[in-house]
C-alpha cells in the first residue's frame, strides 16, 4: 500500500493499492510529491527571508510558520510514503512517526489570513 500525498474530504490518509510504479495514479502521485518538494523549497526560502528581516511584523511572521507547517506536513507525508516503500522497511513508518495526519486540524490553512495585530 503506498500513502498517497493528499488526502481525502475527510483529511483522512489515502491509499493506493498496487505493485505497479509506472500506472496512471502512481505517476500522479509522484508528479505531485514533486510539487510538495518544491513548494516546500519555496516556502523555506520565503521563511528564511522574514525571519533575516528585522523589520518583519506578527502577520508577516505568522503567514510564513504557517505556511512552514504546512509544507512540512506534506514533506512528511512524502519521507513516510517512502520510506513505506523501502524493501525492508515492514511498512509501518507512518505509525512509528505519530498522529501527523491532523495537523491541519489544528492548524487550519488560513489561519495566517485573520488579523491579530
């Protein structure tokens, strides 16, 4: 089973059952995994830059650690899925790593967006 990087309305982990790398949905999948892992390149260097800006305000802060968690929940989801993957692995890894798959309930992708200045 390969966790796939998205997940379902209920923001619950999707599956994808096959031993076949190369099919239609697999392919996708790893198409977007790239994506994430450029994304997260991105948002790492948007990161990078408010926190070398002295000047930078609490929105500005707050904007860019939650689209860091953001991108870090997926870059996660990517190394377990992975990491699944590996011969040998037993995978399991998603349960060894804890319950990552809810942060987004706790840290609703928005939250940036409501003033608190």
């Amino acid at each position: 089973m390969r966790l796939l990087p998205w997940t379902g309305a209920d923001g619950k982990p999707c599956y994808l059952s096959t031993d076949n790398p190369h099919s239609m949905l697999s392919r996708l999948a790893d198409e977007v995994e790239a994506a994430q892992l450029r994304s997260a390149g991105q948002v790492l260097a948007g990161a990078r830059a408010v926190l070398g800006d002295a000047g930078a305000g609490e929105r500005a802060v707050r904007f860019a650690l939650v689209r860091a968690v953001e991108s870090l929940q997926d870059v996660l989801r990517v190394a377990v899925s992975r990491g699944e993957r590996i011969p040998g692995s037993g995978g399991n890894l998603s349960a060894r790593g804890g319950d990552w798959s809810t942060e987004q309930d706790r840290f609703p992708p928005h939250a940036a967006d409501s003033p608190h200045e």
